[in-house]
C-alpha cells in the first residue's frame, strides 16, 4: 500500500477510524478520502457504489460499525445485525466492483466462541456456539469476514479480515448506555471521584478475564497488515496478555485517584469468561503492540478530561 494512494477511511470519526486518520498521517499519507455518516449513509447501497465509482479508491479500511457494550448488544440486536450486514455488504462489494486494489475488512474478538480455547487461535471460528449477549453482532462480523473470504475465491479480490481484542483510546464512547467496559469505568470512576461516592458497584462478578489493545497499536497493525499480509484467514491482534474485570476496575479507580470501595453486582451478565487473543500469527510478521495497559488508560483518562473541559463540564 502506497501512502501516496488514494485510501478510504470507512469510520473516520470512530475509535478506531480516528486512529487509523492519525496513523496514516504520521506516516505520510497525502490522499485520504473521508466521508461523515451525513456525507455518505454505508447502509445505503446506492449512494455506497455511487462514491466508489466517483472517487475511485485504491485502498480501504472498512472501519464504520454499529458497535456497543454488553447492554446495547443485548437491546439493540437487530440494529447490530442489520445496520452492520447493510454497512459491509455495500462497502465490500462496491470496492471490489470498482477495482479497489485491497481491503482490510474489520472484525471483533466477540466472533470466537463462548468456550474458545485460550488464548483464542484463528482456527477456533465456528466450532462452538456463540455469547448469547453479542451473538448478533458477532454473527455479522463472521459474515464480514466470509463475504472476504468468498470475495477473494470467486473473484481473485484481495481482502483481508483484521481481529482486535477489546479497544480502548482518544476517541472512544463513555455513554453509561452504549460504552464498553473500560470507557464506562473510567467515566463512572471519574464521577465517583467527584462526588465522593463511598462505593461503585461494576455488573457482573468482577471474574472474567479480558485483553485491552490501545487503539493506537490497533490502527498501526491495520496499516502494517495492509504492507506484509494477503490472505483469506483473518488474523488476530491483540497484547497476548489479560487481567480480571475486578483488577481493570482496581487500575482504572487507581488512575482516576477514586479510593472508595469496588462492589460487584453478580445478577447482572458477566459474559464470555475469557477472552484471551493467540496472537503468534501476527507477531510472526514482525509486530507487537507497544502501548502498556496502565500507560494507556492514563492517556485515555487525560484525553476523556480534555474532551470536558473543551464542553465546560465539571472535570
């Protein structure tokens, strides 16, 4: 991929869509093309194909997704299905007919099974039953990855489908309704903190264990990907490394300066109870992520900070 390319950033303004702007920046890259959900519906195929044909990308990072926490996966399942199915049939197909010369398609560790082996292998896809509670967001996503798969067999188009474990950085979403588990943390810490709340009760029972990728790492793998890797097996990234819900809670209280007491709420859902990435294959390419956890939260807690500050909010 060269930077000096025409490449399409599909989700400029998510999480990991911002990153991978930045990324690309810092790398050189002089011809991105960006379109706001108001400049250009992706559930709309139409107006999908009409851009690809109008603007005539070369490359793509598919990184616009309805995406959410354990809560909005469990509300909304049908929005997670339908809008993301929409999103990336249009884009795949429409890159693939307008000759884009490669794609990185991107997924979710939530495509493994409930029960996965630990640390989760690429292989593990489809041999067990999924998270009930995300099950139609990963559903969608393993679509993603065989309309690749399929698109790469039939068609000799080069696509690839890229795994991240859980994301967290600038640019996340600390909505209380829609977040994922440590945005949400770092918000209800930080209100705690605030309010001189005695405790804070986190869902769950504090004993799954998950692995945290700082965005930044995320986006220099996708870009990485995109220059040393081709083929139809989806690849993980990840840090190889988890901890507890309970003892990200305790790092995230840590950083925020809350010393109250962390209670845990076992009648609410703990979901998958590891989530852990094998992630030899990429580290065989040559990459590792070099953001440490408890570096990254304080850098997401500043960031989170800045962003009340910049709106007049208490902070």
């Amino acid at each position: 991929m060269e930077l000096s390319a025409r490449i399409f950033v599909a989700g400029h303004r998510g999480l990991v869509g911002s990153a991978l702007v930045r990324c690309l920046q810092r790398a050189g890259a002089s011809n991105l093309l960006l379109r706001s959900r108001t400049e250009l519906d992706l559930t709309d195929q139409g107006a999908v194909a009409a851009f690809f044909a109008a603007e005539k990308p070369e490359f793509v990072f598919l990184a616009a997704a309805k995406v959410g926490g354990i809560k909005a996966n469990d509300t909304y399942p049908a929005e997670f299905l339908r809008d993301n199915l929409a999103i990336q049939t249009n884009v795949i197909h429409s890159a693939w007919q307008a000759g884009v010369r490669k794609l990185c398609f991107l997924g979710s560790s939530c495509i493994y099974p409930k029960l996965a082996p630990q640390p989760m292998p690429e292989e593990a896809l489809l041999t067990g039953p999924l998270e009930p509670t995300n099950e139609w967001y990963a559903i969608a996503k393993i679509a993603g990855i065989k309309m690749c798969q399929a698109y790469r067999r039939q068609y000799g188009f080069d696509a690839i489908s890229v795994m991240p474990t859980n994301l967290y950085g600038p640019g996340d979403n600390f909505d209380l309704e829609n977040s994922h588990v440590l945005p949400a943390m770092i918000r209800r810490f930080h209100e705690a903190k605030l309010a001189a709340a005695p405790s804070v009760t986190i869902w769950g029972t504090g004993t799954p264990r998950r692995e945290f990728l700082h965005v930044d790492d995320m986006a220099e793998a996708c870009v990485f990907l995109m220059q040393h890797y081709s083929d139809a097996m989806h690849i993980n990234v990840g840090v190889g490394v988890d901890l507890t819900i309970l003892e990200l809670a305790e790092l995230v209280a840590k950083t925020v300066g809350y010393d109250g007491a962390i209670l845990t709420d076992p009648s609410k859902p703990d979901g998958t109870p590891r989530k852990l990435m094998d992630v030899a294959r990429i580290h065989a390419l040559g990459w590792r992520a070099r953001v440490g956890l408890a570096d990254g939260v304080a850098q997401t807690y500043r960031w989170y900070l800045e962003q009340l500050q910049g709106a007049g909010v208490r902070a």
